[in-house]
C-alpha cells in the first residue's frame, strides 16, 4: 500500500501578494510544490490530493492535472468555510478559512491510506520525504500512531530576520510532549535565541527540534478531526480569527492518551516564501540543489 500525499494548498499567500502556490521558482518553471512531488514519488508516495479553494480551481487544475504523466495520481478536494459538521453553527460573518486541520478534513473522502501532511509553499527536501515515507510504511497495519517531522532548529532559520518557530519538547523514547511556540528567534553570536515575554534573550539549540507542518497519520485522523471540529465550534465558532489548527488536535490527542506522535528527526534543510522578498533566495537555493545533482533542470518530462 503506497501512502498519499495530502498538499495544503487552498490559502491565498496575502502577505505574499498573489497565489504563490504556483509562482515558479525552478530553473525550467517548477513551483515548490512540483519539488515536493518530485521527492514524494521518489520516496514511494502513490497519490496526491491537493486541497484547494473552488474561486481558483480551473487556474489551478490547468496547471496540475496532468502535469506529472503517471508517475503519481493526483486529485482535488476543497476547502470553503461552510464544511462544518451537521448542526454545527459559527458567525455567519466569517470570512477568515478555519485553519490547517480543517484542511486536512477534506481530504477524507480522497485518503484511504497513510497519508503525509504538507504546506504548499514549503520546501521539505528529500530526505524528509524518505523519512516520513519509511514510517507510514511500518505503520499501515496500525492506528493512533503518528509522525511528525522535526526539523532542526538551525535549518530553518532565516537570513532576513526572526522567525516564530513551534519548538517541540519529546520524551525518553522520542515521541512528541508539547509544542511551544517561540514568536522571536534569530541569530545570536551564530547560535538561535529567542525573547521571552520580558524581551530577554534566551539561548536555544541549533538541533531543537522544530515543527515545519509536515505529518505522518493513518486514516482514523480524520474520525478524530471530526469530533474536534464539532468542540472547536462551540466554544470559538462565533470568534472571526479562530483557526482549528493541526497542533490543536495534537495536543488533544497526546494529553487524552488516546495517540501517539513520534518525532522524526531529518538532516534537511527547509526554506519557504512567506513574503515577495523570499523569491530570490528560493530560487537561488533551488539552483544550487540543481548544480548539485539533487535534482534534475527539468523535473517532469
């Protein structure tokens, strides 16, 4: 059984000005996405399922429903505001999309597999693909059992300033405690440090292991998924910047006992476009990667 490929693709990029999802950045006209693909069907993945939005599907389908030939099979789901559970009720003003875990909601239907989470705009590099591929490999007969990919802390900084980073704590054998979110990190003397809430430096580990939102589940996830939800919108329907994110359920899952999440630690280096001003950089990191043989010039015949 080949593991799927679930590609968080439905957000607008509004602090990048446009649909960077499918902005180019490789040297023959490559998005990130096609980078995650390429690594992903390296690694064994079977399927893709992007989720998007309805208002750009056709821009979207033109460019990918038939761009990767058979070397993996692709679908669309979509996300839109108004998929909630039966009976549940939010603010009828809303416009804000619920978040990354509601994203992966839609992909319920698609998956019927071990499935790997990713963000569109993120490089993962292949090394990672290889490693969340192995575990979904070995958990396939298995439930409540999950992964999720820590990067380490000094691969994901960036050059142009501080970054917020999910610094992740795990126990004796590995698997994930909790999250905490460190809002202020950067470059110290050449080693991470963040502000805490007095705006003192503290120093943190260059291999903190860190979440980049690159998970490993099986398919029982999105049963759980739903029964949150369901919570989520009692308590923060009527809130207008709520957002029913993956670590939420995480977490719930962890503290209740009823799942575990292991950390796979990877040696990869990620890099992104959270603003315009990211672009050069990406595409001077994919060229090198190029140079290096990681890649081919031309990634899809």
């Amino acid at each position: 059984m080949k593991p799927t490929l679930l590609v968080l693709a439905a957000g607008m990029g509004s602090r990048y000005g446009g649909l960077k999802q499918m902005d180019t950045v490789g040297p023959s006209g490559e998005t990130i996405m096609d980078y995650s693909i390429f690594d992903a069907v390296r690694a064994g993945f079977g399927k893709v399922v992007f989720v998007i939005r309805k208002d750009f599907e056709q821009a979207f389908r033109d460019v990918f429903s038939t761009r990767f030939g058979d070397a993996i099979d692709v679908e669309f789901v979509f996300q839109s505001i108004d998929k909630v559970p039966q009976g549940s009720v939010y603010n009828p003003e809303r416009t804000k999309p619920w978040g990354t875990n509601h994203a992966v909601m839609m992909g319920a239907d698609a998956v019927r597999e071990p499935f790997a989470v990713i963000n569109a705009d993120d490089f993962y590099g292949k090394e990672s693909f290889e490693i969340i591929a192995r575990f979904l490999g070995e958990v396939a007969s298995e439930k409540n059992l999950y992964a999720m990919v820590g990067y380490r802390l000094s691969n994901t900084l960036s050059e142009s300033g501080a970054v917020s980073r999910g610094i992740c704590e795990k126990d004796g054998n590995g698997f994930l405690v909790s999250v905490v979110e460190r809002t202020h990190i950067e470059c110290v003397g050449g080693k991470p440090a963040y502000k805490d809430e007095n705006g003192i430096l503290k120093k943190l580990s260059n291999n903190s292991p860190v979440s980049m939102n690159m998970w490993g589940f099986t398919p029982e996830y999105f049963e759980y998924s739903e029964c949150y939800f369901k919570e989520f919108l009692q308590q923060s329907g009527q809130n207008l910047k709520s957002e029913y994110f993956i670590p939420y359920i995480i977490d719930k899952l962890i503290q209740s006992g009823k799942a575990k999440v292991k950390v796979l630690d990877t040696p990869a280096k990620w890099f992104g476009v959270t603003y315009a001003e990211d672009k050069p950089t990406v595409i001077m990191k994919l060229n090198e990667l190029v140079h290096k043989g990681v890649y081919p010039e031309k990634l899809w015949k």
